[in-house]
C-alpha cells in the first residue's frame, strides 16, 4: 500500500518584475513566454499544486513588492519558510540598478530558511539572460556569484535562465528529479531505465517529460539533447492528435545527421523519449523503445 507523502513546498521569491510569475506559468502550467508580457504584479503570494509521478509539490509564488517581502521576512516567516523544500530566489541580471537590493533581501530570506527548513535547497537564478549582449553573459554571470555569497556558509546552486529558451526548463527540471527522486516509485522507474540503457548500448539516452515539458527522468550519456526536440513534439501534439483521433498508441520518430530520436506517449501526461545513435537500425531501435515503455508504464 502506498502512502501519499505531504506536498513539497517550493519558494519562487524575488523581487518585483524579475520573472517568478512569467517562470512559473511558462514551465508548469505550459502558456508561451509570449503569453506572460502583461503580468500584473502578483499581490501578496498565490499557492498552486502540481503532481508529478508519485509527488506533489506546492508552489508558491510570493509576491517582490518590497512590502511584501519585508512580511515575508518579519512577521510571516515561520508561515512562509516552513517545510519548505526548494527556495528559487530569481534575480533579473538585466537590472543593474536592483541588484544590491536583491542581494539584501536574498540574504534575509537565506537567514530565515536556515532558521526553519534547515535541509532546503537553494537555487539563484540569474534570470532574463538574453537581455544580455552575448559577450557580456558569461562576465556578468561571474561576477553575481561572486555577489550572491550568502552571508553564512550554506550551499547555493546558481543558474543562469531564460523563458526564452531552453535554460528555464533545464534549470526547474533539475529541480523537479531532485524532488521526485525521494518518492519510492520515481527512484524505481530511473533504476529500470539506467538498467535498461546499460544492457541496451545501442540506446544513448532515455528521457521522460511532462505534458509542460519537463525533464523528470533523464538517463544515459546523451539525454540532454533530448530536450529540444522533445519540446518541440509536445508544442505540436495537440494538433497532431486531433488530426488523427482514432489512433490508439502515437509514436514517432525523428532522424538527424548523427541520431536517431523516438517519442510515445506514456499515462495520458508523460512523454517517453530515445536518443540513439544511427548505428543501429531504426527497427531495433523502436522495438527497444516499445520494450521500455511496457516496463515503465506497468511501474508508474
Ligand atoms: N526578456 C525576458 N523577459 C522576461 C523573462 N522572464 C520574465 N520576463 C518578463 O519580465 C516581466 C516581469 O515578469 P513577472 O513574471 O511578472 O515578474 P514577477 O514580478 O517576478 O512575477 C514580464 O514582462 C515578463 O515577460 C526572461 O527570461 N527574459
Ligand atoms: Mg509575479
């Protein structure tokens, strides 16, 4: 019997017009960074729940009005950084002149997570990299790690992001199979696929996404490539499955100079992908394909 284990509670915190709003929506709830232009601030903080695989996760998106945050900081702490599982503290790289407030506010809300949720990871987003001129990234990337050390000695992961390509959901992904991976079933699905790829070498790589796009499995040398073209097959899906309503299972394939990618639908919700290389024929390749998403269909 399984028990459901309580929601993970993650933190997009940051201040105003950095991102944590357009993040959000654009990676769990599938809207087009276009959609996101006109956010309104977001008022106090709005609490949303997501599950995937055998984990829910509460995400709250707190408010960046200084106002809000000095709440967040004073009297509410307890409330909001509790329990809490993943804090992302979002700043915009392309607004120089908010910097050092971030960093003081970010330096508070470290202070406090350690206080209450002692465990919890922290990721520093630097965000909206592609206001950035290409030459200046890499510079400025450095020198806001070198800023954002938090004042007592805690591990920080910093990102570099953007909605407007694939960073965003690289970044969030990682996040999500840290988070998934504590729950039984998610650690038994990556082990069948790490066994399957190592008695598989024909196979380079085998990744699930969500319907959002995420990355929640990722195994074998070459699974990261995975990303784009698995992005790309869940923006036309839609349209390709009203075109072809009768068909039962939905499967297809996609060639390179070098590779070789296959994507089926899993669960109404997952999207079960391959990446091999052209060596090996492409029949091979689907029958692995089919034997895998048996094995892990029957263990989600
Ligand atoms: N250029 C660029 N703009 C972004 C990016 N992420 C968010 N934005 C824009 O930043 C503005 C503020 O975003 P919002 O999500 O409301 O920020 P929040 O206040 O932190 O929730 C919106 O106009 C977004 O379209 C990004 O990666 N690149
Ligand atoms: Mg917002």
């Amino acid at each position: 019997m399984s028990i459901t284990p309580p929601a993970q509670k993650v933190l997009f915190m940051g201040l105003g017009a950095s991102g944590k709003s357009s993040i959000r929506s654009v990676v769990f709830e599938g809207k087009s960074p276009e959609d996101v232009k006109d956010y309104s601030a977001t008022i106090n903080y709005t609490r949303s729940t997501k599950s995937i695989v055998d984990s829910a996760f509460q995400i709250f998106d707190c408010g960046g009005q200084e106002s809000f945050i000095s709440v967040f900081i004073g009297e509410q702490a307890e409330f909001i950084f509790s329990d809490v599982t993943i804090l992302v503290w979002v700043v915009d790289v392309s607004n120089f002149d908010q910097v050092s407030t971030s960093k003081f506010y970010f330096d508070h809300a470290v202070k406090r997570l350690a206080e209450f949720s002692s465990g919890a990871l922290i990721f520093c987003l630097f965000h909206k990299l592609d206001l950035l001129l290409p030459d200046m990234r890499e510079q400025v990337i450095e020198t806001m790690k070198q800023y954002f050390v938090p004042i007592k000695d805690i591990e920080i992961h910093y990102r570099a992001t953007s909605i407007f390509d694939q960073s965003i959901y690289l970044t969030i992904g990682e996040m999500i199979q840290k988070l998934i991976l504590q729950g039984t079933k998610a650690k038994t699905v990556s082990e069948a696929i790490q066994e399957f790829i190592q008695q598989h070498t024909e196979l380079s790589g085998i990744a699930i996404y969500t319907d959002d796009g995420l990355p929640v499995f990722e195994e074998g040398e070459l699974a990261e490539r995975i990303i784009l073209p698995a992005n790309l097959w869940l923006t036309n899906y839609d349209r390709i499955k009203d075109a072809f309503e009768t068909m039962s299972t939905f499967k297809t394939t996609l060639e390179t100079d070098d590779y070789m990618f296959v994507f089926q639908r899993i669960k109404d919700e997952l999207l079960l992908t391959g990446i091999a290389k052209k060596v090996a024929p492409l029949q091979y390749v689907l029958v692995k394909m089919e034997q895998i998403a048996t094995i892990v269909s029957d263990l989600l």
